[in-house]
C-alpha cells in the first residue's frame, strides 16, 4: 500500500527555519519524481518544489526560490523540504506527493504557521 508521512511542521517566527520530512513506502521511490505542495483555506493546492528522480535536478514556485530546499535520500525513502526565511505567507498546510500512471497520491500533510 503506498504511504506519504509528513513530518515536521510546526510554529516559527518570520524569518525562522522549518525542515519538512516525508517518508515513502509502497512504490519504487528512486524512480519517481517527488514534489511538495501547500494549500491554505480557500486556496487551490499549489505546487512549492519538486525534484527528479537522480535529485539531480529541482524546481521551485517563484516566492521560494533561494529560501526553499528540496532534497531526497533514495536510500532512506525520503524526500525533505528545508525551508528558511520564513514569512507569514508561507502559512499553509504542506504535502508530501507522488504522480503515479496518472494518479496523484498525497501525504496527511503538516501545518506551517508562521507568526509572531
């Protein structure tokens, strides 16, 4: 059965860091392209990071490029997002996802709150 467990999130201060951490079981992790997504009420879920399957290659929505971080462990099962220079708009619930033949899978997900 495939799984996608969030970790991590939590409360920060603007300008604080946060490390996301996403577990995978289920499906040949180091074949698949790995992405986080965040939503907030209201909001479509829209994409944050995403990497390859080798790691060797990232993308990242424009309001994080140079604060985020997306890396994977294809030994662990892992994919983490480190995220720094936090601002309050970056409040949103956080998934971990795979595209699998088509189908999207999601994680629980994990809330980041960004305030003072």
């Amino acid at each position: 059965q495939l799984r996608l467990v969030e970790s991590g999130g939590g409360l920060v201060q603007p300008g604080g860091s946060l490390r996301l951490s996403c577990t995978a079981s289920g499906f040949t992790f180091n074949t698949s392209a790995m992405t986080w997504f965040r939503q907030t009420p209201g909001r479509l879920r829209e994409l944050v990071a995403a990497i390859i399957e080798t790691g060797d290659t990232t993308n990242y929505m424009d309001s994080v490029r140079g604060r985020f971080t997306i890396s994977r462990d294809n030994d662990k099962n892992t994919v983490d997002l480190e995220m720094n220079s936090l601002k309050p708009e970056d409040t949103a619930v956080y998934y971990c996802s795979v595209l699998l033949r088509s189908n999207r899978y999601w994680g629980q997900g994990t809330q980041v709150t960004v305030s003072s």
